[in-house]
C-alpha cells in the first residue's frame, strides 16, 4: 500500500475515533483554550476558529498571526463543512486525483481550502455539527494539534 493511501486510512480513522457525546460552548471554550496551551508550549502562534451550526463558538489570533490566517480558517472550515471531513484528509485526497477542489466538486477555492487545520466536529450517532480550525502552521501540524487536542475531550 502507498504511503498516501496508509495516510487516508489514518485520517478517516481519526474521524471514526475522535467523536463527541456532546458539543456546546463551554466545550468549545475549553477546546480552544487547550489548543491555545498546546500552541503556546510549542512556542508557535496561530489563529483558531471554532463553529457550530455555522455560528462562531471561539476565534482567537495570537500575537504574530494576520488577517490571511481567519481567511485559511474560513475556508477551511468551508471544507469540513462541505465534504464532511478533516481539510487534511480532502488535501491528501486530491493527491490522487487530477485536479483541485474547484474543477473536481465545483468548490471556489477563493471559499475553499484543502490544506490541513480543519477538522470536523462530530457527534456520536449525529454526524458533523461543526468544525475546528487553526491557522498559522505547516498543514500537518496545524491538523496534528487539533486532533492531538481534541482526542483530550474524549
């Protein structure tokens, strides 16, 4: 099996594994809060946005972030939104496909954004209500402490 073919498996299993009971705003306070702490122990900065149902729960920019980082949230989120996975997981699947999201799902990337730092939040039973994103790293570190944050609520 291909490397980016074991990669899509532990992403989907990610998705399987990280799932919540429940979600409202006090979670989501203490998840951002926690990515926040997780951020600041590294000695990094990003931008975090947190939404459920479409409606802003947490977004915090962090010394050293700009504008463009709410907009990598925004459409990264988009994503999660949309495909009803982690934008990591849409950005390694693209690698095996000929195209980007805009000629492949007829999503504008000027709304959309396959990279890593998105991830969906999901309810056990449910399915997707919201996501979770940071903006400001690599994509596979901005994914790694979303998901490495999250697996902490569960």
């Amino acid at each position: 099996m291909e490397a980016n073919e074991q990669l899509l498996i532990e992403l989907q299993q990610q998705e399987l594994e990280v799932q919540f009971t429940s979600f409202n705003h006090e979670i989501a306070l203490q998840v951002g809060l926690a990515i926040i702490e997780e951020v600041k122990r590294r000695g990094k900065s990003v931008s975090i946005h947190i939404e459920r149902n479409n409606r802003v729960l947490f977004h915090y920019a962090m010394e050293g972030t700009t504008p463009d980082n709410d907009e990598w949230l925004r459409r990264k989120c988009n994503v999660v939104q949309r495909f009803e996975m982690s934008s990591f997981r849409m950005s390694n699947r693209l690698k095996t496909r000929e195209g980007n999201l805009e000629s492949i799902y007829q999503a504008a990337l000027r709304d959309h954004a396959a990279a890593g730092g998105g991830f969906p939040i999901i309810i056990k039973n449910v399915g997707v209500v919201g996501a979770v994103a940071i903006s400001g790293l690599p994509d596979h570190e901005d994914h790694e402490i979303v998901v490495s944050t999250l697996r902490k609520f569960m």
